[in-house]
C-alpha cells in the first residue's frame, strides 16, 4: 500500500459573523472580537429585530385585553339595568292589574258604554296588566339567563305592541269626530237602560261619573225626566221643593276633562314609547353579543 504525502497548508474556513441569527449588520463583515466586546468599529450598528416586534405584541396584547375587559363591564351593566326595568314594570303590572280586578269586583262600567260592555275600563286595566307583567317577566328572564330565544321574543313583541300603539293614536286623531259621536249616542243608550225596569242596577256607575265630574246625565238634567238621581244635586238636596241640580251633561265634562288633560297623554305615550324602545335596543344589544360570544343558551 502505498501512502501519498500531501504538501501545503489547509487554510482554515473563513466564517463570518454577518450569519449571527436575530441580528442585522450594515456592513458585509465583523470581527468576532467586536460581538464579545460589544463595539463595532466605524458606522456599524447592530439592531435587533425583535425585540420591537414582541414589544408591539405585547401592547396591543394589553390593549386588546383592556377593551375586552371594558366592553364585558358594559355589558354586564346593561344586563342588570335591564333586569331591574323589568322587574319594576313587572311590580307595575301587577298593580294595574290588582286595580282592574278591584274595578271589575266593585265598579265594573258597563252601564255607561253598553255596546263595549266586555271592553269596559276594568277589563282593559286588567289585560293590560296582564300583558305588562308577563312582558317584563319575559325581558327579566332573558337578561338574568341570557337566552337568545327569550330576548328575540322580547324584541318582537315589544316591536308589535309599539306598532299597535302608534296605529291606535293615529286612529284616535284622524276619526276623532267619529269616535265623539259614537260615545255620545252609547252614552244616550247607557241612560236608556239606567232610567229602565231595574234601575239600581245601572243607577250606581252613573252616580259615580255623576259625582266625581260634577255633572248630571248626558247633556243636561233633562236627560232624566222625572226620575231625577241624588247624584245630580248640589245643593238642598234634603228638601224635594229647593233642589238645585247641576246644569252640565257629563259628556261636555268627560270631553273638557280629555281636553285638559291631552297634553299629559301626549307626554305619557311618548314616555312609554322611549322605553319601548330602549327596551328594544337593549335586548337586541345582549342578544347580538350571546350570539357573538357564543355564550348563553342557543336558540
């Protein structure tokens, strides 16, 4: 076997620094002293890169974090305001409709307006309470839960029941003629039956709106003939010969009481009509977050 003897020196393999991971260098080559004594001669500057990529990270990380926080407290406090409306305006309900049924048991109305007996003002309370109450017992149980489904129905009935008022007040106002000569001629046929067979029957409900709007029969005291009630007098009313009756029909009274009192109704349908709708807003706001999040009960 024969051995070949090479000559010459192995030049040992340049390596440079430029390949250093993580950093960047303005020239093609460094020293290696240069990294171990941290100075780069001349204009040549290391800069890492990345260490201001995992800063940026970092801020908005925190940043992000924050406005996750602060949309969740804003949530949370639109949730429980929510839950405290409810459950007022479900104490509400219950209390229009204690008033209806305490109307219905003691005064039901029906004598004035017989052709609307079943939709007399005690059963109109107590539907309306009934409606409230159930409403905000719906509103207050899909917030509290967060259920989807609960909070939809309550948007949408909210959003039908604002529509009906809003057609009903328009109706109001554009047949208002209509409607003043429907109620003067049930009103007549109410005092019909009053003066007829079983007088003390109807008698009470008119003695009622008798005294409490100082008024006596439709349009006049004539309206009763001769078969005058108490309720109309105001004065000597022990003696039958001195009797001084009240001049005004209940009807000139009811429809200067509405008159006086429209701006209130005005300002109260609107009241009612604001937190119908913030009502709505709301619970579409709870209902869109659940189904980003993903959270609550699904439909």
């Amino acid at each position: 076997m024969k051995v070949i003897k090479t000559t010459g020196v192995m030049e040992p393999r340049k390596t440079t620094p430029c390949c250093a991971v993580g950093l960047q260098l303005r020239t093609s080559c460094v020293s290696p002293s240069s990294f171990r004594t941290g100075h780069i001669p001349g204009n040549t500057s290391l800069i890492s890169s990345s260490h201001e990529p995992q800063e940026k990270v970092s801020i908005h990380f925190v940043t992000h974090r924050n406005l996750a926080a602060m949309t969740q407290g804003c949530l949370k406090c639109l949730k429980y305001t929510m839950c405290v409306a409810n459950f007022l305006c479900f104490m509400s309900g219950v209390a229009v409709m204690g008033f209806g049924v305490y109307l219905m048991v003691n005064f039901k109305l029906t004598a004035l307006t017989p052709s609307l007996a079943n939709f007399n003002l005690a059963n109109m309370l107590l539907i309306s309470g009934i409606i409230i109450s159930c409403l905000s017992f719906l509103g207050f149980l899909g917030a509290l839960k967060e259920n989807r489904c609960l909070l939809l129905t309550f948007f949408l009935v909210l959003f039908f029941l604002l529509l009906v008022e809003l057609t009903a007040a328009c109706l109001l106002l554009l047949y208002e003629q209509d409607i003043a000569k429907w109620v003067e001629r049930d009103l007549n046929d109410g005092l019909k039956q009053a003066k007829g067979k079983h007088p003390d029957e109807y008698r009470s409900e008119w003695d009622l709106v008798q005294k409490t709007f100082d008024c006596c029969g439709v349009h006049n005291v004539s309206d009763w003939g001769d078969n005058v009630p108490d309720s109309c007098c105001f004065q000597d009313c022990i003696d039958s010969q001195m009797r001084q009756y009240r001049s005004t029909g209940c009807l000139d009274k009811i429809r200067s009481w509405f008159e006086e009192n429209f701006l209130n109704t005005g300002i109260s349908v609107i009241i009612l009509c604001i937190i119908e709708v913030l009502g709505m807003c709301f619970a579409m706001t709870l209902f869109c977050h659940i189904s980003r999040s993903g959270l609550g009960y699904k439909l």
